[in-house]
C-alpha cells in the first residue's frame, strides 16, 4: 500500500490530492520552486522540498529533481497530477525504475497515447472513427485546419488556420508553444470542423483488465482551444452516449488501459464524433464527474495504482454539474494573463472544498487564498467552481450567482465573462460549440454597466470618508466636510477601467446625501443635462468597510474593501476595481511618444521587425511569452520603428518600452 505520497505539480490539483490523501491517512510530499514557495499546496503537505528555480523547465520539468525529492522525502509513490510531466513516458519510466509506485498508466501506454499520430493509428484499428489529419504542410489543401501539439494538451500548442498563406506561421507558432508548455515541439495538421462540440467520456482501467466509462463531459465552450465551462453529464441524445462510451471503451481496450483517463471526440452538428486524442491522466474538469457520480477519482487513482479492482459495481449518475475555470487574466483584451497579488479571494456559499459535496451545493477547488501573489511563470488559472443541481438550470443558476458575488481583490480575471456565459440564453438553450466565444461577443462586456460605475466610485468616496472620520481624533461625531454654512463639495477622484471618475458630494448637518454627482475628469457638471443626470440618492449607511444606498427607492448595498490607494467595490450591479488619486499628484516621467509599452510582464520571444522599417497599424512587431502562451503586440498605428530597446530573450514588466513608432 502507499503510505506516502510525492504529488509532482503544483497549485489547485496538487492540493486536491493531498485532500484525498489525507482522508485516506496517506502523508504526503510536496514539491515547490522558489516563485511557489509560500504558496497554499507546499504549507498544507506533510513534507516540502525546494526545486531550485522559478520557471517550470527549472523546477517542475525536471525528472532527475523530482526523483531526487522523492528519495531524500522518503516517499514511496509519485502522482503526477495534469501538466507538466503528467503524460512524459519517460517520466513515468524512471519512476517505476526507482522503485516507486506510479499513479498513473503504464510508461507504454502514455508513449503510444502521447504520439497522437500513433494513437489516432492505433485507435483507428479498433474501430474509433477518426478525423483526416496530416504532418506534412504541402499535403493539406483543404481549410479550415487545426494545427495541433503531439505531446500535450490545455489548448496549448494550437492554431486554427483558414488559409495555406497562414499555415507555416501557425505550425511554427504552435510549436514554439508547444515546446514551451511541454519540451516537445512536434505538431500536425488536422481537419477542423465547424460548430464542432467537445465532448469528453472518463475511463478508468485496472490491473486485472477491466476498462469502464464513468459518465461523459461537455467541454465545448473555450478559450484559445483551452476549456473554459465544463459540465456533466453532456447533452446528447443516449444512442450518442451509448456510442461515445463504447468508443471509449474501445481504446481504453486497445491500449490494456490502467488508471484515470479520458478520451476525447469531436461532436459535429448531426451527431457524427471524432476522436481527438487519450488524455492518460487525470483531467481538470475531474470534479464534474465526481459530483454526478459520488466518487472519488483520486481516490480510485490510488486504489488502482495499489493493485486492486475496481468496485464491482459503480454508481450511475445523477443531477448535473457545471465548472468553470477562474482565471487571472483580462478576457476582452485578448486574454491577456493578469499578475498581482489577491487582496481578497472570497466565494460565497461555498459547501465543500476538493470533493466531499453531499446534495446541490457549490464546492470550490482553488490554488490560491487571499494573499496569494499570482506571477507570470505558470498557467493563469486560479481555482475551479464547480456546482451540482438536480438539473442543468439549477447548478447553473447556483454557480453564477456565487460567481457574481464573489470578492475577487487584486488580480484582473475572467470572472465577469464566466456569468454572463452561464446567463446566456444561448447557453440555456445548449447552443454551444467550440467556437462560442467567437459568435457571441456580449459576453465579454462587464458585469457593471458605465452607467452604474457611478454609483460603486461614489461608495467608494463615503467609505473612505467614513473610514477617516472613525480614525479622527478630534470632533468625530461631525459628519465629514462638515460647515456651518453650504460650501463647495467634497470632492475625491478615482482611476477607473475606462479613465478618470471624479465624485463630488455634500453631506448635510446629520450625515445625509445632501447633492452628488460622478463624472469624468474635465467634464464640467454644471453642463450635464438634468433629465440625464445621475439618479436620486440617499445615504442609508456607510462605514469604511460598507455603503448603502436608496437609488430611486431601491436600497442598494455596496462592500468596499480598501488596500492602500486600490479600492475594490462589490455591489448588486457587479465589481469595480478604483484608484483613489492624490489630490496633488507628483510629476511623473513622460515617455516618449509613439512608445509601445508591454501590457504585461513576460520573456520577448521574438521580434518581427528592425529599426528603420516601415510599419502599417496591425503588423506584429514582437512576441512577448507570459504564463505559458504566446502574445503578440502589434503596431497600433502607421509609421516608422525608432527604437527596440528590448532583445530576444529580455524580461520586461508590465510597461516597459517595447517598441517606438515614429510617424
């Protein structure tokens, strides 16, 4: 039996096996770089030991470190999570060479599995229906293409291609990714199909040959190919069902298949599926699975790795469940990765955390906590919320509500577009399939509409001042701004998404909203029509921590948390993120005009143009490499390159002079 553990990954499914771990009695070890060493995973395990390093080639990419670890920690068994060397055969070789056990399938089975070209051979004998694919660039004359990484998956190393002019960028792109993500930058060429759903079956195997299907997942609406939503069950009429599980029976069959896996299909639009590829790992839409069926996958992982059968009889799944993905990064700016630290990471109404849900609930697995300092060296995902209901509409009701109200301090994230996916009429109706996001574009429009932002920065100016008059020293019962006489009012600006925000108020002798107003910077109020003016308010409450307010007879309640200058505003229409400004600022160092700055910190990977060079508005001027996946940053406008201070291989931080254009 395993008595103890080495989890080789990190973050939210290093954490969700030390869960199970612990409730199994198994100690457990974790691994960690130096960017992860104060991080949730490394202080819940029993053991830790340091991987010298930040990036993942550094750390968690590194065999001989891992085995090390596993040796000086004493442990017996290594789990490798997803990612990183979940699915590197030689990985799994050398660990069953050093005597320990591996929870995962044979180093075989995640070679053959791992070559999707030979798998999809492989496969195709046992009679998986397969899509055309190709190695060869001068071979494809059909489009669209899907450009795709050999060894891998999580959407990296992925490029849609609808023209032969685009093809060579695309594969050398995706394999510049893929052996970023992965060490290995082998890619091909597959069929791409239009309206396609990504549906996925869970298997499991164990050693005494028996192969079984614990139900199917719905992947189909993602992000740069990564998913984004998953649910179980997926909504497909049952000969559908009966004949994807079969199918992936079928090549857990072929391969003497042994743990967790999950095969993937193309589901086109008359119900004919596909096989994309064998993940020989545990997904990280796991948890869907689990709520439906009540099992613990982890824990079947280990009793597999132990040698034993699989339970006789398996449950059958009930109600759905819905997850979604919560990442640090800024979807309507092309997804662009967001670092910083979490001031406050709070999910109401959470019921259980890494499984143990009984009943309709929400269960949250999160590699973070409030304090976590999220970097640019690994994939942006933070946690995963995941909600069980008797039906689809009532999980997903359930998870977007939480999601609305969750305090999401610090960091930028995909939390705004995640509710308004799961509150579409398009999703309710199922009217999904791998190119949602591109068809529906009111998704990515924020929760708190321009016309309410007012509101939140006028929260936000009465807690502040709230906060001031509690911390007075002297005459502390009068209201703040207090005079004998009507004066000019208060007046206090903010940094908001969209530019300045300056709220002006006047309270009168008892605390009371007497006037107010919210306005851009340079907007003169007095010139604002008063039939669109902002709407009739009272002051109800406000401490530094909360603000009510009556907004045309309707109490509205406005949570207001503060971190030096930052002020985050969470209310019934949604969350701002403000920055109070000086009301004297410093002088600042001006940059240059035509500067191109970085909009995020990363490595420069390559540069596309040379000083001198003539440039229209559009062309890519260079890649910047940030959390796994590849930016591009284009010339915003005509002109000449002056200056790339920046070489290949350069660090930069979030501002720094990319590039200038001259005019």
């Amino acid at each position: 039996m395993i008595s103890r553990l080495l989890v080789a990954n990190r973050g939210e499914i290093a954490r969700r096996v030390f869960a199970t771990c612990r409730a199994l009695g198994v100690e457990t070890v974790a691994v960690h770089s130096d960017a992860d060493a104060d991080a949730p995973f490394v202080a819940e395990a029993d053991q830790a030991v340091r991987l010298p390093g930040d990036t993942p080639a550094e750390t968690y990419l590194r065999v001989e470190l891992i085995l090390d670890a596993a040796r000086r920690s004493g442990a017996d068994a290594v789990h490798p999570g997803y990612g990183f060397l979940a699915e590197n055969a030689e990985f799994a070789a050398a660990v069953t060479d050093a005597g320990l056990t591996w929870v995962g399938p044979p180093a075989k089975v995640i070679a053959v599995m791992g070559d999707k070209l030979a798998a999809k051979g492989l496969l195709a004998e046992a009679g998986v229906p397969m899509l055309p694919s190709w190695t060869d660039t001068a071979a494809v004359s059909d489009f669209p293409v899907l450009v795709k990484a050999s060894a891998g998956g999580g959407g990296r190393g992925m490029r849609i291609v609808r023209d032969a002019d685009e093809l060579a960028e695309a594969v050398a792109s995706a394999s510049r990714e893929a052996a970023a993500a992965f060490g290995d930058g082998t890619v091909f060429i597959e069929r791409y199909v239009e309206r396609g759903r990504h549906v996925e079956v869970q298997i499991f195997g164990d050693a005494h040959g028996r192969v079984v299907a614990l139900g199917d997942r719905e992947c189909s609406i993602q992000r740069r190919h990564q998913k984004i939503v998953e649910e179980a069950p997926a909504v497909v009429p049952e000969r559908v069902r009966t004949a994807l599980h079969e199918a992936a029976v079928a090549a857990g069959r072929a391969v003497d298949y042994l743990g967790a896996g999950t095969v993937e299909f193309l589901l086109a639009p008359g119900g004919e599926f596909f096989f994309l590829e064998m993940n020989t790992r545990l997904q990280v839409e796991h948890p869907v699975t689990e709520l439906c069926t009540g099992l613990d996958l982890v824990g079947l992982q280990l009793l597999v790795a132990e040698g034993e059968p699989l339970p006789a009889v398996l449950p059958v799944g009930t109600g759905h469940a819905v997850e979604v993905r919560l990442c640090a990064e800024d979807a309507a700016a092309g997804w662009r990765p967001a670092t910083g630290t979490l001031h406050r990471f709070a999910v109401p109404q959470v019921a259980a955390e890494f499984g143990g849900l009984a009943g309709p609930g929400l269960r949250l697995d999160s590699g973070v906590v409030a304090g976590s300092v999220v970097g640019v060296h690994y994939d942006s995902m933070l946690a995963k919320v995941i909600a069980w209901g008797r039906t689809r509409a009532e999980a997903t009701r359930l998870l977007s509500a939480a999601l609305a109200r969750a305090e999401l301090h610090g960091v930028t994230t995909n939390r705004d577009l995640l509710v308004r996916v799961l509150r579409s009429s398009a999703f309710a109706a199922v009217e999904i399939d791998t190119g949602f996001l591109d068809r529906h574009a009111e998704v990515f429009a924020p929760l708190l509409s321009a016309d309410r932002l007012p509101l939140s920065a006028l929260a936000a100016a009465l807690a502040s001042a709230a906060g001031r008059r509690a911390d007075a020293k002297v005459l502390a019962g009068l209201p703040s701004g207090w005079r004998n006489v009507p004066a000019v009012p208060q007046v206090t600006r903010f940094g908001g998404p969209d530019g300045e925000v300056e709220v002006r108020y006047r309270l009168d002798r008892v605390g009371g909203l007497a006037e107010w107003s919210a306005t851009p910077t340079g907007t003169d109020p007095d010139a604002t029509d008063p039939a669109a003016g902002p709407p009739a308010v009272a002051l109800v409450e406000a401490t530094a921590g909360r603000v009510v307010l009556d907004v045309d007879g309707v109490r509205c309640a406005y949570r207001v948390h503060r971190v030096g200058s930052a002020v985050f505003v969470d209310g019934p229409d949604g969350a701002a993120s403000l920055v109070e400004l000086p009301r004297l600022p410093l002088p600042t160092a001006e940059v240059a005009a035509g500067s191109l700055l970085a909009p995020l910190p990363g490595a420069v990977t390559r540069v596309h143009v040379e000083v001198g060079q003539r440039v229209v508005a559009g062309d890519p001027l260079l890649t910047v490499e940030a959390m796994k996946l590849e930016h591009p940053v284009l010339a915003p406008t005509d002109g000449v390159v002056a200056e790339l201070p920046v070489p290949v291989g350069g660090q930069v931080r979030t501002g720094a002079v990319l590039a200038v254009i001259d005019n």
